[in-house]
C-alpha cells in the first residue's frame, strides 16, 4: 500500500490528466517539497553561505586572530590597515578587525534570540486563538491589538532613559514587542485551516482540541513561521544597531556592530575611513542576506499554498531554472 502522503502516477493522472513525456510529479510531502525548492533556491542558498560566513567569522575567527578587546594602547591609535592590523585601529588603539567579529557576536546573538523567541510565542499564541475561535479569540487578539500599537523604538528610547540597557534587556523587550505580529500571521493561517477536510476528519474520530492543535495547526504553520522568523532576526539586528548608534545601547565594554558606526563617524572628517565602512558594510550585508532567505522562503511558501501539487519539468536542453521548473496545476 502506498504512502498517505505520496502521489502514485495513477492518482496523479486523476487529478491533473495524463502526464507528458519528461514530466515529472513530485511524490513528497510539503515539508519535503519546500525543502527541495529552498535548497534549489540559488538566491537564498546565497543568503545562507552568507550568513553561516559571518557565524564563522563571528565566532571562530576570535579563536585563530586573537587581539586585545579590552585593553587602551594610544600608542597605536587611528592607526591605518596594515603593521599587524589588517583594518587599523580605532581612537583607542583597539584592532578593527577583531572588534568587528567582538560586535558581531552580540548582534548575531541577540537576532537569533530574537528571532526565535518571539516566533516560538507567536505560533504557539496565534494557534491556540485560531483553534479556540469565539469569545476566547477576540479577547486574545485584542491583546495583540494593544501590543502592536505601542511603538517599538520610541518606548527603547524612553526605557534607555530611564534604566542603563544590557542585552538581555533588549532582547526582552524587543521578544516582547514582535510576537503579536507572528501571532497574527499564524492565527489566520490556522482560522483557514480549522474548515480544511483533515481537521473536520480528526473532530469527527474524537480528536480533541489539544491534539488537533499540536499535530495538524502547528506543524501545518510551520513555513509561514520560518518565513518571520527570518526577518525577525534582520530586524533585531537592525534595532539593535540603531539603538548603539544613537548612543542609547549597552554601556563599554559591550561593543556592536551599531557601536562601532557611531566611535567612527565621529573621526569620519578626519580621514579614518577604515572605522566606519567595515562595520557599516558588515551591518548590510548581514541584513541584506537574512531579508534574502525571508523573501526565497516566502515566495516558496506562496506558490506552494497556490495548489496541492506541483509539477518539475525536464526539458531538452537539461533542468530549466527554478521560476520556470515548479508550476501550479494547469499554470504555466
């Protein structure tokens, strides 16, 4: 007996007539195909050579280029690319380069914490308010209503005046301020999931709602979720990046990628060029990338909540690119 969750040629050809020659149906279940689609995905398989680069960088690079975070040498202060230091020094004789992968060790980890985070309480808020549905839900999204009018930025700002910030701080408060956007996201996936055959098949066996909600709302939201928690993290990143520049951040000896901009932008006019355009570069490149990986995964999503199955063709002169390779039912 064939697998549930695969297509045989006989039921293929049921649903969308007979197959032609060099047609192939993908015989994969969702999670399957999306992860074919993504890894054929040249632009966001670039994100993530990108991203697990700037990992290496962060994290592994202090342990072969070791330097002195902590230290002041004035002796070597503003000192250009070169005598040992392959990006200068800064005011205070400290090694760009090392300080670079010192700042992005905060940066990367407070996008991922972020990122993870609040996706995790978005999904499982949002789910649960889908599934309830009635009173239980509108009391539940009145909440996320009030939560998404206050504005991110401006309540950092008025907290940084207030207390002295640390990056567990700031990842409590930007956690707190973005899971009502994924909570949103995923309710209304599950309110179009409650109507679809398999849920009402599982309400008429006796499945309980608990179970319904972990073993077909949740997973069933997975790609949607993954999508924000993407952009979660090159939004933090960014937040945090913002808040340093401003000078609003984590007080010495913490050190960001936002920090560096604002200690160097400050020497700019002198000519110390080399203390502003590494950590500026990294900072965009970094975003770029994470928003990259969000927009692949989210066109891969979309096209795959278009139509139930989707066809690869192979051509004549070898595999077409990937826009043209993966099709919705009767679309071309």
């Amino acid at each position: 007996m064939p697998a549930p969750d695969s297509w045989t040629a006989t039921a293929a050809e049921s649903v969308a007539g007979p197959l032609e020659a060099g047609e192939l149906v993908l015989r994969r279940s969702d999670t399957q195909l999306t992860l074919s689609a993504f890894l054929h995905n040249k632009r966001a398989m670039t994100g993530v050579g990108v991203v697990v680069f700037m990992l290496l960088f962060c994290f592994v690079g202090p342990l072969i280029y070791h330097t002195n975070q902590t230290t002041v040498n004035l002796a070597i202060e503003n000192s250009p690319p070169g005598n040992g230091h392959p990006l200068g020094t800064d005011e205070y004789g400290i090694d760009i380069l090392g300080r670079l992968m010192a700042g992005g060790q905060s940066s990367l980890e407070l996008g991922f914490a972020v990122g993870i985070a609040s996706t995790l309480l978005g999904v499982l808020y949002g789910a649960i308010s889908g599934t309830i549905g009635g009173i239980g839900d509108g009391l539940m999204m009145r909440i996320v209503d009030t939560l998404l009018a206050v504005p991110t930025f401006i309540l950092l700002i008025i907290v940084a005046s207030m207390y002295t910030l640390s990056l567990t701080v700031i990842i409590l408060i930007l956690t707190a301020l973005s899971w009502p956007d994924v909570s949103r996201l995923v309710r209304g996936q599950v309110l179009a999931l409650r109507e679809r055959e398999f849920v009402q098949a599982a309400r008429s066996m006796g499945s309980t709602q608990r179970r319904i909600l972990v073993r077909h709302m949740v997973p069933n939201t997975l790609g949607i979720s993954i999508v924000t928690a993407t952009f979660g993290v090159a939004d933090s990143i960014y937040a945090l990046s913002a808040l340093s520049f401003l000078g609003i951040g984590p007080p010495p000896p913490f050190t960001d990628w936002g920090t560096m901009l604002t200690n160097g932008v400050d020497n700019l006019f002198n000519g110390y060029w080399w203390q502003v355009y590494p950590p500026l570069i990294v900072l965009v490149i970094v975003v770029v990338a994470f928003r990259q990986i969000g927009d692949s995964l989210n066109d891969i999503v979309s096209g795959q909540l278009g139509g139930r199955m989707l066809r690869r063709r192979r051509r004549r002169f070898g595999w077409v690119p990937l826009s043209a390779r993966y099709e919705q039912d009767g679309q071309l």
